[in-house]
C-alpha cells in the first residue's frame, strides 16, 4: 500500500486539489449558477498566498485564512451583478472575470511577476493536510445539503422564477452560493500555491476553467460523489492512455463525449441514483413480502 502511494504520490495530491476545485465549481452549479469564475478564485487565493508568504514573511495558516477572505471578497462583488444574469450570460460574465484576473496578473508585473509568475514558495502542503482539506470541505457541503438552505439550492436549480413565487429572495440565495465556491475555490489555489513551489498567470488559464468544469460535468452537480469520480476519471484517464502517444487526446475526448451521452447526469450522480434505486426497490420487496403471524411462529416452534 506504501510503495502505491509513494509511486503516485504526485497524481494523489492532484487528484485532491482536483477534488477541492470541483466542489467550488458544484457548489455554485448545483444553485443554478452557471458560473466557471473558480479558475478565478482559484488564481487570486493562489498569489495572495504566494506574495504574502514570500515577500512579507506571514505565516502560512494566516495566508490561507487571508486567501480565504480575498476569495470571499472578490465572489461577493461579483455576485452583485452576476445574480441580475441567467444561463450563457453568467457564463460570459464569469469568462470575463477570469480573463480579467489573468489580465491583472499579467500587467501588474512588479507586484505579481508578470507571465514569470512567482517562485520559491514554501512547499508545505502535502497528502495528509490535502485530505484534510477535502474531508473539511465535504463535510461542510453535507451540513449545507441537510438544511433549508441546501433545499433552497436545488429548487433554484430546478425553476428560479417557481422558487421567488415561494417567497425565496433568489439573489440572496445566488450570492450566498457564489459566495461559498468563491471561497472554497481561493482556499484551494492557496493550497495549490504551497504545493507546486511555482505559481504562473497560465496555471490559471483556459485549461484551468475546462478542468473544473470538466470535473463536475463527468461526476455529477447534484451529490457528494460527483466531484470525486470526476477528479478520479480526470486523474486516472490521462495515464491509462499513455502508451497511445499522440492520440491519447483523441481517446480522452471520445471517452468524454460517451460518458457525457449515455450518463448525462455524470458517472458519481448515477452510481448514487443507482444505489438509491436498488435500496428503495429491496424495502418495498421487503415490505410486500407476507410476515409471519405470532401463532405461525409459535406453531413452527413447537413442530
């Protein structure tokens, strides 16, 4: 089990900052925000990190906590106009957000490092303090899932105009969400930071955007098992087809394209929905099937 780990030790540590971002970007979906700003938040917790570690000596558990709040700033102000859009147009304004964040990391050089970025962070994240951070995360979205306001999250997916009809102020609601992953996407581009010792403008590009999506389209928006099995999928895919060389992007795509067509609600939703079923069809079996009466059981006793 050792030799496994330290053989994949890389992979596993990716996987859990996959698994942390993919829940940032869950979170503001599952809200019907159509939002992809985690690769933004993600940049911005990683170089608050970044620069006030280096340059200004603070200590790492305040830099995240600072990251944390840069995070909650940032989501905040932009959910302001964000909850007056719907569908595509959240999407654009969140692209625009992103491209903005890389834009300002670019331009302000002396400050950010530019398109060098900034070196010799501290490298003090490793597996364990990763892990905690995702079982920290996993549990804070079960607690938000089990209240009122996680009832409030699905209902906005489903029919936002159904939902104010209740009395729901709907902006509230999409903030406090947007709010939530903004958050969580800082805090883990802060752990990102102090794992990869070198941070850059184009971490946080394009790819970055596909890649959290990509995680919650392929595991799901709607459970705890859909960023898993999409980071898991996302880790797993690129090195089982590494012997193809240069087509492995080709099957990767494919491998994409059939899991989104024949399990749309994303391969960790289906196994959930899938063990939901089988569990509610073993109860009513269980219930349809004739019991014994007290006198049947005292007659087979004494025979």
């Amino acid at each position: 089990m050792m030799s496994f780990y330290y053989a994949n030790q890389p992979l596993i540590d990716f996987f859990l900052l996959a698994v942390g971002l993919g829940y940032s970007q869950q979170l503001a979906l599952r809200a019907g925000v159509f939002s992809i700003a985690t690769a933004g938040f993600s940049a911005l917790g990683a170089y608050a990190t970044a620069i006030l570690v280096t340059r200004h000596g603070v200590p790492v558990p305040f830099a995240i906590m600072i990251a944390a709040f840069v995070g909650i700033a940032a989501s905040y102000i932009l959910s302001v106009p964000l909850a007056r859009l719907r569908g595509a147009f959240q999407a654009i304004a969140t692209l625009a957000f992103v491209q903005v964040v890389i834009a300002l990391l670019l331009y302000f050089e002396a400050f950010t490092g530019g398109a060098i970025g900034i070196s010799g962070i501290p490298r003090v994240m490793n597996t364990g303090w990763l892990l905690l951070a995702v079982l920290v995360t996993i549990y804070v979205i079960w607690s938000i899932n089990r209240t009122s306001v996680g009832r409030v999250f699905s209902a906005l997916r489903q029919d936002d105009s159904v939902a104010a009809s209740l009395g729901i102020p709907i902006k509230n609601y999409y903030a406090l969400a947007f709010v939530l992953s903004g958050v969580i996407g800082a805090v883990f581009g802060s752990l990102r930071s102090l794992y990869v010792f070198n941070i850059e403008p184009i971490d946080f590009g394009f790819h970055a955007m596909v890649a959290s999506l990509t995680v919650v389209v392929l595991g799901g928006r709607n459970t705890l098992l859909g960023p898993i099995a999409g980071a898991l999928i996302m880790a797993v895919l690129p090195e089982l087809a590494r012997p193809l060389a240069e087509n492995r992007g080709i099957v990767n795509g494919a491998i994409l394209i059939l899991v989104i067509t024949f399990l749309p609600n994303g391969v960790g939703d289906e196994l959930v929905y899938w063990f939901r079923r089988r569990m509610r069809r073993r109860n009513q079996t269980t219930a349809l099937t004739p019991q014994p009466h007290k006198e049947d059981k005292h007659v087979i006793a004494t025979d």
